[in-house]
C-alpha cells in the first residue's frame, strides 16, 4: 500500500483533534486512577500512568482503521473488487481489442492500494488521488498511476510497463468509468467500464 491524497480533506486537522483528544482522554483516565485509588486504597491505581501518546496512538490506530469510514468525514470506502470490460482503442477511436479483468481496492485512511488483474498482466498502483466531483451527479474521481507485469506465460509478449489511470465513479460507489494510458514498454490506450461486486 502507498499514501494517497485526498483533495478537500486535511489529514493535519484530524492530527490536531485527534491530539487534542488524546490529552483530555489521558488526563480524565489519571483523574479516574486517582479517584479510584483514594476510593479502594489500592497502590495498583495510584502507580498506573496512561501517557497521552499511548492514547493518541490507539485513536489513530482506531480512526485508520475505522472512524475514517463515517459519513462526517466525507471520505469514499473504495474498499472491495470491481469487474470490468476494457476495449484498448485505435487513433481513429475505434476499437482494437476488447478485454476483461477485475480490480481489488485495498484502504484506509493514510494508504490505498489498487490492483488490476487481467488474463495477461497485472498493476499495482505507486500514486493516487480523490477528489469529489461537483455538479449534479457528484461522485468521485480516482486517478492513479501504476505498475503493469506480464504474466510469466506472456511475457515473451508483452513488456512491463507504466501507466495512468482517471476512474469517474458514480456518488453511490458502484459504477465508474474510465480512461487510462500507457507508456514506457506498451503505448496503448483505452476505455474501462467497472461495476463493483456485490455480496448482498
């Protein structure tokens, strides 16, 4: 997995709150040891200590895994396998070869991951960004770069190469269109529909 941006969403808030709780949660728990040691008159109370970056550490640990998924905080769960038909295209637009596949998304708050398997190859993304897109039918806008491997078998074939991709997903987080390109070993380009899976 690798970092991500998220355009309209700023990390070194969260940061902030995120520290800000830490202090008042380890300060009330020094006042609860306190209290619960001049209630029982127990040593145990009185020797235990919560540092406050042992508290912001378990909050960042939970809002990372979790808490980044709330609604409050506006962020897409893209988390989840997508099918999709792709048509490598010609200058002229028309279509060169139609293929298949599917990708996996793989997130958290700090770091996403994107996996593209086909028959032939696979990539793996090294760059991402979100950004929400305005207008009357919102949704989102996912672009990365990524990394493309022939399969062992194919190899002889086709090259390794780089690419970019720009995936238009819909506001419910279900379907998206796409366009990518690629360079440096394979110079084609074309067009993806995604839908994603289902486990209703």
């Amino acid at each position: 997995m690798h970092d991500y941006v998220v355009f309209g969403h700023d990390r070194t808030s969260i940061g902030r709150w995120l520290g800000l709780a830490s202090i008042l949660i380890a300060g009330g728990i020094a006042q609860l040891l306190a209290f619960m040691n001049k209630l029982t008159g127990l040593d145990a109370f009185a020797k235990a200590t919560v540092t406050t970056g042992l508290v912001y550490f378990v909050l960042h640990w939970v809002f990372n895994k979790w808490a980044w998924k709330l609604p409050f905080f506006k962020i897409p769960d893209l988390n989840g396998k997508w099918l999709l038909t792709g048509q490598t295209l010609n200058v002229d637009g028309s279509t060169e070869f139609n293929w298949s596949g599917e990708i996996g998304i793989t997130q958290n708050w700090k770091e996403i991951l994107i996996h593209l398997k086909t028959k032939n190859s696979q990539s793996n993304s090294y760059t991402a960004t979100l950004s929400k897109r305005h207008g009357p039918t919102g949704g989102w806008l996912l672009s990365y770069s990524y990394r493309n491997e022939p399969e062992l078998e194919q190899s002889h074939e086709l090259n390794s190469h780089k690419g970019f991709c720009e995936i238009e997903l819909d506001s419910d987080l279900k379907i998206g269109k796409a366009s990518y390109f690629n360079s440096a070993g394979r110079r084609t380009f074309g067009v993806i529909n995604l839908v994603k899976e289902s486990h209703d």
